[in-house]
C-alpha cells in the first residue's frame, strides 16, 4: 500500500511554553508598582513638646500605634478621630494581638494635662506597657550640631 508522504499530527503541545514566564511577570510586577498607592498619615497640627533628651524610635513601623492628643483635647489613633473614654476599647484588642506594639503617644505642648492624663488611664485599662513620649525632634538635631 501506498501512502502519502504527509503525515497528520494529532498530538497535543504536553508543555506549557516558559519562554514569555519571565515577560509576564514582569509586566505584573510593573503593573502592580504603578498602580498601588501607599496611605501617607495625615499632618496634624500639632507643636510638640520640647525635651531635654530624646531617643529615636527604631522599631518598624506595623509595631507602632500614634496616638495624637490635640490642642482642644480631642484624641486621634492613627489618623482616625476616637472619643477620649473609647481609646481602651480601640488599642486593647491591637494591643493583644501584637504584644511588640510600641504607642506613641504625641501630645500638644498646649494641649491640657488632664486631657494627656486621661489618655494615659486609658492606655493603662487597655495594659499597654510600652508607651513613649513624642517630643520635637528638631530641637534635639540642633542641639547636637552645636
């Protein structure tokens, strides 16, 4: 018998082809560069007490909670507006879940003591421990160039 010299192929490609892997991967990466925004905290008007000494903070940043106190005494955790008797039921649970959690807590240099003093009740019902003062940084960066 005789038979054509073509022959039919009825096989399947068995391999995906990895020759445009690393292109598309690439193009994710880049695609997802460009398109995701980065939340920046919201500037505060807020003048910070002067201090003789301050200590740079370095513990990064998932492991810090700002807790701002205003001049007029209304109180601000991480940019989000908190009334003052609520800030134990706002930090406790953040405070649990993640024992390193450092609190700033950054007060106006006008702002009344008794409202600072209430935060720091606060702070104390929710059994936060590592609680820090924030205090301007400027005045210490020129203090050490001097």
């Amino acid at each position: 018998m005789m038979t054509g010299g073509f022959k039919r192929k009825n096989k399947a490609a068995s391999e995906i082809p990895s020759s445009s892997l690393a292109d598309m991967a690439f193009l994710l990466l880049i695609f997802f560069m460009v398109s995701t925004t980065f939340r920046k905290e919201q500037d505060r008007d807020v003048a910070f007490p002067e201090a003789e000494s301050t200590k740079k903070l370095d513990e990064p940043r998932k492991n810090v909670l700002h807790v701002f106190v205003e001049r007029d005494g209304r109180v601000f955790i991480n940019d989000q507006s908190v009334p003052m008797t609520q800030v134990n039921q706002v930090v406790q649970p953040l405070y649990e879940a993640n024992r390193e959690l450092v609190i700033v807590l950054r007060a106006d240099a006008e702002a009344q003591y008794s409202a600072v003093d209430a935060v720091q009740k606060e702070l104390q019902e929710a059994n936060a421990v590592r609680v820090t003062f924030y205090t301007d940084l400027e005045q210490r960066i020129i203090r050490e160039r001097r």
